[in-house]
C-alpha cells in the first residue's frame, strides 16, 4: 500500500476526531466523511499483519466501513430486504474487524493493555460493549462485543472486573 495514503488517511481521521469532539461534526456526518475519505483513497487493508501501525489501520478500516452500512441499516424500514443485506455487511465488517483486535493485542503480548466494560445507554450493548485501551499509544481506543476476545482478554488478566466510563463516552453512547 502506498504510505503516503496510508499516513493521509490516519491524518484525515485525527482530524474528523477533532471536528466531532468540538461539536463540529455529528456522528451521522463523521460516520459519513470518514467513509467517503477511505472511498477516495481507494486503499485496502493489509493483508498481513506484521506491526502494530498497520493492525491500527486494519482496525479503523473495518469499523469505518461497519459503522457505515450499520447506519445505512437503521436508515431503512425494518421490513426492508436492504436492510437486511446492510446488516449483514456491517456485522461481517464487525468481525473482521475483531479478528485484526485479537492480532493487535497478541502482537503486543497483552501488555499496556487495559480492558474493561463501558458505561451505555443501550440495554443491548450493557455487559456486552468493551472498551480496550492501548496505554503506550496515543488515542488508541477500540471496542468490541465479541465474547472470544473478551474471553481471551480475561485469560490474560487484562480485563477490569468492574465497569467504567468510556474514554469516547458521548460518542458510544450517542445514537445515529
């Protein structure tokens, strides 16, 4: 991949981080410029994992592209078979992007690392939306609900056993 897109891209997404955090951006328009930059880079992940930068960006590229067709979802009627095939990517999206997060933290030997269920709003996601937190870099916050990285998190004694805020709370908790 070109690095120069790559390090554009990681650019691009610190800045609509710092748009959304000001009030300048909504969490439909962030979720929307941040696909439609990737799109423009037409860029792909990696597709081997080997550092810690490129499991970074494998992971903002997949969350970009399931939080996308997730929003895309809920935009639609319930009963509509759009809806269904947006689901459907977002949760494949979703688990690729959980794969590259089980990677990144073997990558890392589990250390610097702290785990631990978030605060929500959402019924749906209590005891189920965790946050993990890459203390020895710089605004690296990534989530999940899968329970085999929750469970090998826990293995290895980096998860908390009690909940706490999230480090990204008013953009977990705000719905779109």
């Amino acid at each position: 991949m070109n690095n120069n897109k790559f390090e554009l891209f990681l650019k691009n997404r610190q800045s609509l981080i710092d748009q959304y955090t000001k009030g300048d951006l909504t969490k439909d328009e962030f979720i929307e410029e941040n696909y439609r930059f990737l799109n423009s880079l037409d860029i792909q992940p990696f597709q081997k994992i080997d550092n810690v930068k490129k499991a970074i960006y494998n992971y903002q590229y997949y969350n970009v592209l399931a939080k996308y067709y997730q929003k895309r979802a809920h935009s639609i009627g319930k009963h509509n078979e759009t809806r269904m095939d947006f689901l459907e990517l977002a949760n494949n999206f979703y688990a690729k992007k959980d794969r590259v997060t089980e990677k990144l933290v073997k990558l890392l030997d589990f250390m610097g690392i702290e785990a631990y269920f978030v605060r929500v709003k959402s019924p749906n996601l209590k005891n189920k939306l965790f946050e993990i937190v890459l203390k020895d870099y710089d605004n690296i916050i990534l989530h999940s609900k899968n329970e085999n990285l929750l469970n090998l998190l826990i293995s290895e004694n980096v998860f908390l056993d009690h909940e706490k805020k999230s480090l990204i709370d008013s953009y977990i908790n705000q719905k779109y």
